[in-house]
C-alpha cells in the first residue's frame, strides 16, 4: 500500500507504479468520488477523458499552417480578409 501527501493546494501525487499499471498518463482524467471509506479515484468517462479525444472540439478556422509558417505574422497576412 502507498501513501501521499496532499499539498496545501489540495493536489497529491499517485505513485509511478500505480500510474504506469492503471495507464495514467499526463493529460488523464480521473473521477473524484467520496465513500464511506475514503475517497475513490477511478478514470473518468466524460467525453473527453484523454488529450487524443479532445482533437477537434475546438474549431480551427485556419487550418494546418506548415512548420515554416508558424509565425504570427505570417499567418495573419496569409488569411488577411478571411473573417479572421
């Protein structure tokens, strides 16, 4: 069994091994649910509980822009006149 600390923000830190057996990674959403004998972390099964599952909820006016095209400029000269 391992134990954690909560910090004065209220956050705690889930050992590695229990994050690597449960497949938590950076990003994982996890539901909060108080029990009678504690509190209960399990995955949460909202729409978007990994970052893969949220590409798309945001609309992309621009679409892709290249690497190379990546400055604000640039971008903004590129679509000048677009409702942008």
């Amino acid at each position: 069994m391992s134990s954690v600390t909560v910090s004065v923000k209220g956050q705690v830190v889930l050992p590695a091994d229990i994050r690597r057996k449960l497949g938590i990674v950076g990003g994982s959403r996890l539901e909060v649910v108080a029990s009678e004998g504690g509190v209960l972390l399990r995955p949460f099964k909202g729409k978007a509980s990994r970052v893969e599952d949220g590409i798309g909820l945001v609309p992309n006016p621009v679409g892709p822009v290249p690497i190379e095209d990546m400055d604000g400029g640039r971008i903004l000269a590129r679509f000048k006149g677009k409702g942008l």
